[in-house]
C-alpha cells in the first residue's frame, strides 16, 4: 500500500481552518519545541551557575556560540528540506517529497560529522580565538569536547527530523521528541555534576548529559518517522533515490539563508565574547547569562515563525495568496506582543532572573555579586532589541516560506556581518561594555527596515506578476 500524500486532517489545518486556530495549531507546538531546544543549554547554565563559580560560568558562556552553529546545519536541512516538503504537498507532489526527506536525514548526519571533527582538530586555537582566559581554557575545552565533538551530529540530527515531523503536520509529535530530551537533559545535569562525577567536573557533568539527552532523543523521532512512514511522505529509506537535482538545489537555497542567519548570529555573539573577554571573566559570565536569558523571547519568536512557514509555504504554492497575507499578518501582531510583553518583565525583574543562573551562597560570593550586578544591567539593556529582532525574523522567515532563498541570504549577510559587526566595534571604542551591549538594539532597528525595504519589491513584483499572468493559467 502507497503511503498517502496528507492526512485529510492535516489538510484541512493548511486550507480551510481559521487562520488563528491553524497558526495555533502549528506555532504552539513549534513555539514549545523552541522553548524546550533553549531548555538544554539553559539547564547547563542553570546547574553551573550552582557553583558560583564565574569561571565556570564563563567557559560555558564562550562555548555557547560555538555550540548553537549546530542549529545552522539543523535549518540547512530542516527549514530547507521541511519547507520544500510542504510546498511539494501543496503542489502535490508526494514522491518527491519523499525523496527530500531522505535527502535531509543524512545530508544533516554527513554535515554534522564533519563540522565535529573541524572542531576536534582546532580545539584550542578555536576557544583562544574566542576569548579563553588561562581561568576558564580547561572548562571550556571540556564542555566541547563532550557537547559538541562527540554530541554535534545527535543534536544536529533530532533538531533536523523535529523540522521534517512538524512540516506534515505532526507538531504535537515534534515538541514531544524536543521535550523528551530536555526533560531528560534537567534530570541528568545535576545527577552527572553533583552525584556520579567528582567535585571540580560539572562542566563534564553538564555536557555529557546534554549529550546523553540529545542523543535519546534522536532515536524517538527515528521511531516516530518509522511510525508515519506510511501515512505521510516521511521516509528514511536511501533506496528512495536522490531528489531532482532542482529540488536539491531548492533545499539550500531555501535552507542556506537560515542556516547562515544563526552562523551569522552566533558569529556575532562570538566576537561579542571576544571584545568583553578584554574588561574580565565576570563580564563575559554575566553576558553569557544574559544571552540564554534573552533566547527566552526571541525563541518564543523565532518558533512562532517556523510554525506558520508550512501554512505560507503551502498556500503561497496552492494560490490561495489571501490566506497567506492573513497568516503574515496574525503572526506579526502575536509575535510584537510577546517581544513587548517581554520588554517590561526584564526590566522589572532582571536582577532576580541573572540570579537564577549565578548563585551567591556557593563559591566566591563576592565574585558571584559582581558578576549578578553586570548582568542586571546588560539585560535590561539587551531586552529592548526584542520588536526589532521578531520583526526581522518574522520578514526573513515569510521570504524562505516563499521560496525567496536570496532574498533572504541578502538580508542576512547584511544583517549580522555588514551591520551588526562593525557597530559592535564602533560602540565599544565609544563606550566600552556599555555599547557592546546596546549595539544589537541600533543594529536590530536598521536591520529591520532593511528587510521592510526587501519584503515589499518582492511582493510588489509578485503581485504585477500574478496580474499580468493570463486567466487561467
């Protein structure tokens, strides 16, 4: 028996449901499963910080840019090969869409490996380069080798089939395999750092079980992608054949501006460490809190885009150009109220959230109070870059829907390494740890009328083609 293109469930999510309770029924989930991916590393940052040990906290802080470049190869094949599925479903297509879900499972495995292995043989040059100190260089060489040479191609790959399971339709079973894991991931952390290893090893306990964690919830999605097999166009079968080479090329152009969207911002994030790695560890410990703390909302964004893309993507490719606007349209109030929502709670509360992650009464308090003092002041900051972030995620997203891969490369390049980069160095020259933190909201709010400017020729030209087309056609 032939595995069916759609569920006519599914289907209905996609064509005929009301476009708030589609948008909920795919975003809730995606946004969850966002929220959960953050949940990983916050566990780490959560359970180090127990220690009140700021070096520790540090050396965590500097890998974590390092680390989250695994979530580009994650969008490369699962926003690239999830959004080309919906749109072949869209244009009902369902043999290729097979083919490019095999594509997308181990085209993920053999681009994890080999960045893993890129980062086993430059272990040291790399954590110098990004701001180790001779406190926190054996932390972090530990916290890489477990997390990411030996777990880059685990968390690469559940991210991946995440991607691939929410694209037809099975949200639900997406956030249950992330959940599974960060579940698993708090559970681990403080039986790795505080019970089965040695006092002075957290930061080993912490990444093997994060590896341990991603690894688990790898095989769920294999077990959940066996399950659809013949229900949807989900297949992990090799024997399927390679996708036309137009769909190939589809995938990356599609998959390769979001995947270059999170290297790019974790290149930044990088040279952010870098130039606060020169005022001391605490700063650098105090910006590494703030960063996870600021994912909070940004995920929450960032998840709410990727659950409309399949309802974009899919009536972009069916036609229906109504439903699409009012897809754009819904998830663009949603996410403004998040990032303002989000606004006012961190400065009410940013010294009591920094103190989540830094505690007082272990270790060093006083080290660990200066370090909390830094990062109350750096997210209060940093939170006010939230509307201008959605709303460049929120465009940047709808154009990979659309299949504008270029589009999107533009905006990013521009984005993180013509725009942010440079006012990173010129607000430190000017004002030191204070304009390095304030430089992503002037960055965020030229970027975002740049992707305005963008988003608008496409469309117009859209539109003067779709009128110029004959009736019927």
């Amino acid at each position: 028996m032939s595995a069916k293109a759609m569920d006519p469930r599914k289907q209905a999510i996609f064509e005929t449901a009301p476009v708030p309770r589609a948008i909920l029924t795919l975003a809730v989930p995606t946004i969850i499963s966002q929220l959960i991916t953050l949940a990983y590393n916050l566990a780490d940052s959560f359970f180090v910080g127990r220690t009140g040990n700021p070096h520790m906290v540090a050396a965590v802080a500097l890998v974590y840019p390092i680390f989250s470049m695994t979530t580009a190869f994650a969008n490369l094949f699962g926003i690239g090969g999830g959004s080309l599925i919906s749109r072949l479903l869209g244009a009902k297509r369902p043999e290729q869409a097979r083919q490019v879900c095999v594509f997308s499972f181990y085209g993920a495995i053999a681009a994890s490996a080999l960045f893993s292995l890129v980062i086993f043989l430059f272990l040291d040059p790399i954590l110098y380069a990004v701001g180790a100190s001779p406190d926190t260089i054996e932390y972090a060489r530990e916290y890489m080798l477990w997390i990411l040479v030996l777990g880059g191609v685990p968390t690469v790959l559940s991210a991946v089939q995440a991607h691939l399971v929410r694209n037809v339709g099975y949200a639900r079973q997406a956030s249950v395999g992330l959940g599974l894991g960060a579940v698993l991931n708090i559970i681990l952390d403080p039986l790795f750092m505080f019970v089965i290893l040695p006092e002075g090893q957290e930061v080993i306990g912490a990444a093997v079980a994060t590896m341990l964690s991603n690894l688990i919830a790898t095989l769920y999605f294999v077990w959940v992608i066996l399950g659809l097999r013949d229900k949807t166009v989900l297949s992990l079968n090799p024997a399927r054949g390679l996708p036309e080479r137009r769909n190939i090329l589809s995938v990356l152009s599609v998959g390769l501006p979001s995947a270059l969207t999170i290297l790019f911002y974790d290149m930044t994030n990088v040279t952010l460490n870098a130039l606060m790695s020169a005022y001391g560890d605490f700063q650098v410990a105090a910006l590494g809190i703030v960063l996870k703390a600021e994912r909070i909302p940004l995920n929450t964004g960032v998840g709410l885009c990727q659950g409309v893309m399949p309802l974009i993507s899919y009536n972009y490719s069916a036609g229906n150009h109504d439903r699409m606007d009012s897809v754009i349209r819904t998830a663009r109030v949603w996410g403004l109220i998040v990032a303002g929502a989000s606004i006012l709670f961190y400065e009410l509360f940013a010294g009591p959230v920094i103190r989540v992650f830094m505690s007082v009464s272990a270790g060093d308090a006083a080290a660990a109070l200066e370090t909390v003092a830094y990062g109350t002041f750096f997210l209060r900051l940093r939170c006010l870059a939230s509307p201008f972030a959605f709303l460049c995620f929120h465009t940047t997203y709808t154009l990979q829907a659309m299949g504008e891969g270029r589009a999107t490369l533009f905006i990013s390049t521009l984005r993180q390494l013509v725009i942010y980069i440079p006012i990173m160095f010129l607000m430190d020259s000017l004002f030191q740890t204070t304009g390095l933190v304030i430089s992503q909201t002037v960055a965020e709010i030229i970027s975002m009328f740049l992707a305005f400017y963008v988003f608008a020729r496409i469309r117009a030209k859209k539109k003067a083609e779709l009128a110029a087309a004959p009736k019927g056609a």
